[in-house]
C-alpha cells in the first residue's frame, strides 16, 4: 500500500498541481497543458491503482515500478 502522500508528491514530480477537490477525488491539473488524473480521497492506495493513475500521469512503466519498489524498500 502506498500513502497518498507520497503518490501526491510523485504527481508533483510530473508538474501536476492542485486544481480542485471533488466528492471523492482530487483533481489534479498538469501546468500548460489539458492533462489532469483523479486521485481517490484515501489515505493508502494499492499497487495496481498507483500504476494506472502515474501511467495516465505520463510517467514511464519503468519508472513506476521504480517508485513503488523504492518506497517498499524504504519503509521495511
């Protein structure tokens, strides 16, 4: 499971920035652009949901799986 924190900061990292909170999800909006991802008002993710969510991000699959076996790998 990976907090909402540290997916939030990966958004980041991409140049996404807070655009608004809905009902259930916060929207992110990437600068200059029309890209934005829906993040779910939790406090942990799965693995399968942060994949999907960094993929539509644009974020490389290599990178992906970069972050999520280095946050397992520090939190152990």
């Amino acid at each position: 499971m990976i907090p909402n924190a540290a997916l939030i900061n990966a958004l980041r990292d991409l140049d996404f920035r807070f655009k608004r909170q809905a009902d259930r999800v916060v929207i992110y909006k990437k600068a200059g652009t029309t890209a934005r991802v829906n993040v779910r008002r939790v406090t942990l993710h799965d693995e399968d949901y942060c994949r999907i969510l960094l993929g539509q991000a644009g974020m490389p699959p290599d990178e992906i799986e970069r972050f999520i076996t280095n946050y397992h790998f520090n939190q152990h």
